[in-house]
C-alpha cells in the first residue's frame, strides 16, 4: 500500500486531497496517522470519563486502573476478532498477525472485550457494572467516531460505487476495486464509492450527543449503555450493508448480523425493564394510596373515639 493517496471527489467540483499514512518517522520507523487517531480518540475518551466520573460516584483512579486493564486487551481483541474472520490473510503469517500500525481492528472485538473486563473489573472493585458502563458509553462512541478518520487516512472501510456528491476514489481504492471485480464482485473502480467510514463518524458523533443528554433523563441504571448498543448496533446494520470489505462468514455479514442481534436484544430488554419499572411503581402506587386510605380511616375512628369519650364525660 503506497504511503500517499490523492483522494478525489470527481462529484464536488474535482477536490483533490493529498494524504500520506505516514505522520513521520523516528529512528527511520513510521509512525502512522491510523495509530495516531485511534490514540487520540482512546485519550480524549479517558480524559473526559475521568473528568465525569465524580458525578457518578466512580473515583477517576478506578477509570485509569480500568483502562489499563481494558486498553490493551481489547486492542488484542479487535485484532484477533479481525484475524479470525480473514484468515485468508494472515495464515502462516505471525508477524503480520501482530502488526497493527497500519491497521485492521475489528470494533466489534474491542467492544466486546472492553464490556467483559469491565464487568470483571467491577466486580473486583465491587462497583456497580451498570454505572460504571452509563458513565463510559458515551466517551466510547466518541472514540469510536474519532478513530474511523483513521480508515480515511488509509482509505480503506468504504462502500460500493455512489453518483452522489461526496463520493470519493483515490489510487488505493481503484486498485482495490480491481481486484474485487476479478474476484466477480459488482465493483467499478473508475466510479466513486460511498464513504462509509464518515458515515459511521457522523453516525457515532450523533449518538454520542444524544446519550449524553439521554443519561440525564435515563430512568433506570444501564439503560445509557442500552441505548449505546441500541443506536450504534442500528446504525452500523444499515453502514455495513454498504461496504466492500465486510468480514464474512459464509455469505453473511458478520458485523452486520452482530449489529441485528445487539439491536433487537437490547431493545427487547429496556422495553421489559421499563415495562417491569413502570409496573412497580404502578404497584408502590397503589400501596401508597391504600395506606393513605387506611391511615384517613384510622384518623377517623379516633375521631369518633375522641369524640366517644368526650360525651361520656359530658353525661358524667
């Protein structure tokens, strides 16, 4: 893959924008604008958890011994979750297999590996899991709508062919359209693809304002990282169907059928756990109300004793 790629938007006038993957070198190693992005989501999204974790009784020292934990080992996840569903690739390959500065990270393989240390970490520092996933979610999708400027630096994670205004082409992209037309897909390499990666930035950016406002109206705990899976899984359902370069199993897309999965499930449990809220308190209202009227009947009959009493004494 060339270091530099002249990205053409043939549809907003000819723009032309000159990228090179490489931000610079030390020691003669490159160091890649992908690494640097995905750092640079990864920072701003500790930064600002830890500056809100006070509101929801988190200590920000646990937010830095969860990242240690979390940081590195969903890094391993997102690569070996992008490994094993493109085997083809990497087979025989060690190094290749750990070489990540150029890209190939699975999201999905990171998130899910992030939730499970979460919930372990929680448990060992006995803090409420549900709390601590409200409070980081948000900052998870903004890292997430940060890191896919990565992909466009490496032009890689765009979809099929679009006439629309912003489609873009670069060298890389052709000649990757070329060989998915001579593996017999219904590719052009000379026409603009759909940028799915701002798509997914845009789509993320989107949640993300929304959750924020969303855990200040939540109901019950949870329901903040509920929404997350909820609106990215919905999001990334509809992006994923327009990519070229899905992780497949069989003839399925595996994010794409992940994201259906984390949808429905998760909707289905925050209608029940709504649907079980509003019954309790339905419940608690009802139980209210009868001891009020049992407390006005009580009230009353003391009345009547009181008042009982006092004519004894008047006929006395």
């Amino acid at each position: 893959m060339s270091n530099v790629n002249h990205v053409q938007f043939p549809n907003l006038g000819g723009l032309e924008i000159t990228i090179d993957n490489v931000a610079f070198k030390i020691f003669g190693l490159p160091v890649y604008w992908y690494g640097i992005i995905i750092s640079l989501g990864f920072i701003v999204a500790v930064v600002l958890a830890m500056r809100d974790s006070k509101n929801f009784g988190i200590e920000p020292d646990n937010v830095i011994d969860l990242v240690l934990f979390a940081a590195p080992l969903s890094i391993i996840g997102a690569r070996l979750y992008y490994v094993i569903f493109n085997w083809s690739e990497f087979q025989g390959d060690i190094l290749a297999i750990i070489n990540i500065r150029t890209g190939g990270l699975a999201i999905y393989g990171g998130i899910i590996t992030a939730v499970l240390v979460t919930y372990f970490f929680s448990k060992a520092k006995k803090i409420d899991v549900l709390k601590l996933l409200d409070m980081g979610s948000p900052y998870l999708i903004l890292a997430q709508a940060i890191g896919r400027w990565g992909n466009f630096i490496n032009q890689e994670a765009f979809g099929v062919n679009t006439n629309l205004p912003w489609g873009m082409t670069s060298e890389t992209i052709k000649a990757q359209l070329s060989i998915m037309r001579d593996s017999g897909m219904n590719v052009n390499p000379e026409l603009p693809v759909h940028p799915t990666f701002l798509y997914e930035s845009l789509w993320n950016l989107g949640v993300f304002l929304f959750l924020m406002w969303f855990r200040k109206h939540k109901k019950l705990r949870g329901e903040v990282f509920l929404g997350y899976v909820i609106l990215y899984g919905a999001g990334r359902t509809w992006i994923e169907g327009l990519r070229t370069d899905s992780l497949m199993l069989g003839p399925f897309r595996i994010s794409q059928v992940l994201s259906v999965i984390f949808t429905v499930v998760c909707t289905i449990v925050f209608l029940v756990r709504r649907r079980k809220n509003s019954q309790s308190q339905e419940e608690m209202g009802q139980i209210s109300e009868y001891n009020a009227i049992l407390m006005e009947v009580k009230g009353e009959k003391e009345i009547d004793k009181d008042t009982d009493l006092k004519n004894d004494d008047e006929e006395l």
